[in-house]
C-alpha cells in the first residue's frame, strides 16, 4: 500500500506538526499551572501581573512559533514536490 519513502515521509510530517504542538501545549499549561499556584498562595499583586505578562508572551511566541512551523511546513511541501517531478521526469522549473 505504501512503500518505504511514502511512510519514511509520513513520520517526518508526522514528527514536524507534533513536537511543536505537544512543546507548545505543555509550556501553555504549564504556564498557567504557575500563575495558578501563585494566586492560591496569595502572591504579591505585583508578582501576579508579573507572570501574567510573561505567560502572555509566552502565548505570542507560541503563536508566532506556530506560523513559523506553518511556513517551513509549506517549504518543505514544496521542495519535496520538485524533487517528485524531477525524479518522475516531469517539467524542470527553468
């Protein structure tokens, strides 16, 4: 059904969009399990908005991340449907 480069390039796309999302969710929650137990233990206010920030931009890079994954992402699509055309004889980008 597959054969071996079709499955070899399945766990790589595999690979690539779950390591960022599993890094990416642990870092959220475990950012807000922080600002959690922060809270319970009556921090100061300061402290409090302190981590929030942070957590918050956490939250953008995360994001920004995101669209970076996104992009290489599409790179490699690309790249990897030149090599399949010029192994398969198909037009050559000129």
């Amino acid at each position: 059904m597959f054969t071996g480069a079709s499955v070899e390039f399945l766990l790589v796309q595999l690979l690539f969009w779950l390591v960022p999302l599993l890094l990416g969710g642990s870092v959220i929650y475990l950012g807000v399990r922080f600002v959690r137990a922060f809270e319970r233990r009556g921090a100061d206010r300061g402290e409090l908005a302190a981590l929030r920030e942070r957590v918050a931009r956490l939250e953008e890079e995360l994001g920004r991340a995101a669209g970076d994954v996104e992009r290489l992402a599409e790179a490699q699509r690309f790249t990897q449907r030149l090599l399949v055309e010029r192994a398969g004889g198909g037009p050559s980008p000129s």
